[in-house]
C-alpha cells in the first residue's frame, strides 16, 4: 500500500462497516446513531474546533492528529450521503 492509498483504503473499511454494521465498531455506532448524521456532523464540529484549538498552540503532533480526525468523519458522511473519494477528487482536481 502506497500513502496515497490510504484514502481508498480507510474509505473502503467505512463503507463495508456501514454494510455489515459490526457491533464493536466506532464507524458502525456512527451509522446507527439516534441523530443520524446529526451526530457526525457534530463530530466535524468538535474536531474542527480541536483542530483550531492545535492550531492556535502550534501544537504539530495535535494538528495531525485532528486533522485525520476531521478526514475520517468526513469519509463517513461522505459514505452517508452515498458518495465517494472520487467525487472529493473530483472537485479537488477542478480547483487545481
């Protein structure tokens, strides 16, 4: 696996979690929760304001962690709007 596969990969595992529903998963309680994507854009929220939060300290090793926080969440809802890492691609490549 090359680092520019991750994307496909971590997205890859949200998108089965969200078929096969696994009990013990984060993802699945995610997909499942009484808020529905409510609670994932609350997650978006919190971590963008965490992310800040580093930011703001000059905090390298926080920012990271955050911000893989925020892609994460962000794949999910992707995955709950029946969407995928093309369609990021997509629009990312049109900005270029």
């Amino acid at each position: 696996m090359t680092d520019a596969d991750v994307l496909d990969e971590v997205f890859d595992v949200i998108k089965d979690r969200k078929e096969t529903l696994p009990e013990d998963s984060y993802t699945t309680s995610l997909f499942t929760h009484e808020k529905g994507e409510n609670a994932v854009l609350e997650k978006l929220g919190e971590e963008t304001t965490e992310l800040i939060l580093a930011a703001k300290d000059d905090d390298r090793e926080e920012i990271t962690h955050e911000s893989a926080d925020i892609v994460y969440h962000m794949l999910v809802l992707l995955a709950m709007k029946d969407m995928d890492v093309d369609d990021l691609r997509d629009e990312l490549a049109e900005r270029r």
